[in-house]
C-alpha cells in the first residue's frame, strides 16, 4: 500500500476511534502498537498522529503519545469563538449567498416532523453538516476554516452532548431557528439564533459531564477544567 494511504488510513481510523471516545481521553498510544493494529510502517504512523496532534487530539508522552483529555475550559472558550465566527458567516449568508443555496442548505440541514433524530452518529452528522454548510454560505474560506477547526476539536465533547434523544432533538430545532432566519435573510434573527443554539448545546454539555463525571472516572475518561 503506498505510504499515502496508510497515513490517511491510520489517521481516518484512529482520530475515528478518538472522537468517538472508543480511544478515552488520556490514553496512551504507542507508534509501534498502531503498527501491528494497522499494517503500516513507522513512518506513515508518525504522519498521521502529527496531524492529529495539530488538531488538539493528540499530543507527545514521552516517547508515545497520548489522546488529550477533555478540558471543560477549552470547550467552554471554544464555544464563545464558533458563536462569534458563526454569527458573522449567518450574517453573510443573509447577504451574499444565492437563493439556491440558501434552499439546498435548508433542505439538506432543517429537521421536518416525521425525521427520526437517529442515534449519536446521525447526530453527529447531521450537526457537522449543519455548520459546514453554514460556514460555506458565507462565502468567506477563512469562515470556513475557522468553523471547522472549531467543530473538529469540540468533537469529542459534542459527542457526549448527543448522547441522549432528547439532547439531539433540541439541537435540531436550535438548527431550524436559524435556518427560518437565513431564509428570511434576517440578520440580526440569524446572529440571536446562533447565540441561543451555541449556549444552550454548552449548557447541556456540561450539564451532561457534570451529572456523569464519575461515570466518564470510571470509564477512564479524562475530564479536565471547572
């Protein structure tokens, strides 16, 4: 296999694995163990765990590597920053992005009555998509960027967070207020929207990890921050 595949093999499977949290928060992994599960040379390993490592989910131990904990702190500072950067991209949206656009983002993204709210990786899915798309109606790649760098290191949180039917429901319809306002090319609705949806999903975040923290203990979960 050329040696281009299996880092992105190795990086695919194993920041899967991470963000799923089937890889915990703290664990240690080791360049050679990642050799044998993977069939891969020591150098595509060291590739992939770089690249892993630039997006916050791993970093060096030593000699090994360990995932990153989940620091409640970082999260916390990261969703102020997707609320300020998403707001500006709705807020182009409502300027510059086409009426098609705006109707294939509403039909891709905004829930209709008779959708299941599937399990934790529909969820999952369905919420990078949403602001995927959102970052992409702002024509702004810098945007773009900035939106996904934010989703991919809040990650492993988010999935704590769709844990529960309900949790991803309410997510869902803080999706389609913000859709309605982008369709309506309402500005300031967009902006509010956003706020609303970004501090309720932290606020059932923690909510969440708090009531569980020794659940996540005894999981071995590394769970750092106030």
């Amino acid at each position: 296999m050329p040696e281009r595949s299996q880092t992105e093999l190795v990086y695919e499977q194993v920041r899967q694995a991470i963000l799923s949290l089937d890889i915990v928060p703290g664990a240690r992994l080791s360049e050679r163990g990642l050799e044998g599960d993977f069939g891969a040379s020591r150098t595509p390993v060291r590739a992939a765990l770089m690249r892993l490592q630039s997006e916050g989910l791993v970093d060096r131990d030593g000699r090994n590597w360990q995932t990153t904990p989940i620091d409640l702190d970082e999260v916390a500072a990261l969703a102020e920053y997707r609320e300020a950067v998403e707001a500006a991209a709705a807020r182009l949206a409502c300027v510059r992005a086409s009426d098609d656009d705006i109707a294939a983002f509403a039909d891709a993204t905004k829930r209709h009555p008779d959708d299941s709210p599937g399990d934790e990786h529909e969820g999952m899915r369905r919420g990078s998509d949403f602001h995927g798309g959102l970052a992409a109606l702002s024509g702004n790649r810098f945007i773009e960027q900035a939106v996904h760098d934010a989703v991919t290191r809040m990650a492993r949180a988010r999935w704590l967070e769709m844990r529960t039917e309900e949790g991803r429901i309410q997510a869902w319809r803080e999706h389609s207020a913000i859709v309605d306002a982008i369709v309506r090319r309402d500005q300031d609705a967009a902006a509010t929207a956003i706020a609303h949806h970004s501090q309720a999903n932290l606020e059932r975040l923690l909510a969440s990890i708090r009531s569980d923290r020794r659940a996540f203990g005894a999981r071995g979960l590394r769970i750092v921050g106030e």
